[in-house]
C-alpha cells in the first residue's frame, strides 16, 4: 500500500472507486450482467 510517494493519489483514486462500486446507489444503476459458460 502506497502511503507516500507518487502512487498515493492513484491509490487513493483506486481505493475510492472500488468502495463506490460495492455502493448500493452503484449496483442498483449497474446491475450485473449475466456471464455465457464457455466451451
């Protein structure tokens, strides 16, 4: 985990977006699409 240097913004941005896609607001506006088996 970055905590100083250059990385620590795009941490953050990362870490800000995955809690946004595990929000409730987020997965009721993009609900999961179903996944085709292979083979």
């Amino acid at each position: 985990l970055y905590v100083q240097g250059e990385m620590v913004d795009a941490f953050k941005r990362t870490k800000s977006r995955l809690e946004e896609m595990q929000s409730v607001d987020y997965l009721s506006r993009h609900p999961r699409r179903e996944m085709k088996e292979i083979g």
